[in-house]
C-alpha cells in the first residue's frame, strides 16, 4: 500500500503558483519523498525528490517540514500544460526499489 | 533524462490471442525494468520486475504463466500478454533504471484493447 496520503484534486489559476500537499506521517529515516506526474495517457514523468532538505529544480520545488512527516511540491508559475496527476511516492534512494505509486492529486489548471 | 520507449503505442486484438510488448532504454543499460498496469481512472499497479538474465519477480496476483517477461539484454525487456481476454485490456506502462540512476524512467504506456 502507498505510504502517502494527497488530496484527491485540485484547482490553480493560470500563471499562479500550484502548491500540492503530501503527507507521509511513516517516512523512515532512509527514505525519500518522490514526486512524479502523468499527463493524460501517458507514461510517469520524474520531477523532483528530496531527502530533508528542500530542493528546487527547472520543473519544481520541493518543501519537506523538519519532521519529513509533509511535505509541499511547489510549480511556480503553472501553465495548462501542467494539468495531470501528481503523485507523491516515498521510497529508499535505490533505484531498483519498486515504485508504490498511490491515486494521487489531479491537478487542474485553469486559463 | 534517460528515454525509454515502448513499441506498439496502441495495439487491439481478438480475444485468445497473444500480444507482445517491447520496452526499450535508448540511451542507457537498464539493470532493471519494471512493468505497471492501469486501468481507466486508476492509478499505476506494479506488475512485476525484472533484471537483466534473471527471472522476474511477479507482484502478487499477477499471473507469471498469462504475462510472460523476458529480461534478455540491459536494454531490452518484452511483456507478453499470453491468451488475452477483454478484461486484459489496459494501460501497460514500462520503466526502466540504470546502475547510475536513482530515479526510473517511465515509457510512454502501450495501451491494448482485447476485443
């Protein structure tokens, strides 16, 4: 079972900033928070993980509380394009672990 | 990132018949791969995993018998849909994960209709 609970949707405006919660009160020491999306037929696509400390890359930002027992993925500027389903997935940083991917938050972009 | 394809994108066939799917790390040796299921507003299930040479390790529930995978080369893994039936019909996504990758790259998804 996934580890992670996320709303089930959610709505941003065009050109706002789109904050999706996680929460994953179990997380174990060695593990860490993956966040992955999938557009509408098609495969997952990788955005972002992190371990205690926030990261930020071209797609997102990641925001882990001190405790690790939440986490918020942030799309800055979010575009139509971002419509999909977000998922949030904590896993130990080997890749050869499988994947529990749980239902996710479908986000809505709206113009 | 990494590219991983899958070949075909769509497939539909008769009920009874078998279908394969192929799965492909483009730019990197995948030491292991791994197969998803999902069905219509459902989210991802993991079917199984694979390395490369050995015999895969099937989630419970999963038929190994009905879906046949074969592992043979660090960038190469086949899906085999064996006897399908229309409840088989489904999403079946691929990803893949290098000796130097932490992440896994998804394919884009072959979606098969069993009519």
């Amino acid at each position: 079972d996934a580890k992670t609970t996320q709303p089930p949707s959610m709505d941003c405006a065009e050109g706002r900033a789109a904050n999706l919660p996680c929460n994953h009160s179990t997380i174990s020491g060695n593990e860490y928070v993956y966040w992955y999306r999938q557009i509408h037929s098609q495969g997952p696509q990788y955005i972002i993980h992190g371990l205690k400390n926030n990261e930020t890359n071209e797609m997102a930002s990641l925001i882990i509380t001190e405790d690790r027992k939440s986490s918020t993925l942030i799309l800055p500027h979010a575009t139509l394009r971002d419509t999909a389903v977000y998922y949030c997935i904590v896993r130990v940083a080997d890749g050869a672990q499988k994947l529990v991917f749980g239902q996710g938050t479908r986000l809505t972009i709206n113009p | 990132g990494a590219v991983v394809s899958q070949h075909p994108s769509r497939v539909i066939c008769k009920s009874g018949t078998s279908v394969k799917i192929e799965c492909r790390s483009l730019d990197f040796q995948a030491t292991t791969m791994f197969w998803y299921r999902q069905f219509p507003k459902q989210s991802l299930m993991l079917m199984a995993t694979s390395n490369e040479g050995s015999k895969a390790t099937y989630e419970q529930g999963v038929e190994k018998d009905k879906f046949l995978i074969n592992h043979a080369s660090l960038t190469l893994s086949t899906l085999t849909v064996t006897s399908a039936h229309p409840e088989d019909s489904s999403f079946y996504i691929c990803s893949a994960r290098s000796g130097s990758h932490n992440e896994q790259f998804f394919g884009p998804g072959t979606r098969l209709t069993v009519l």
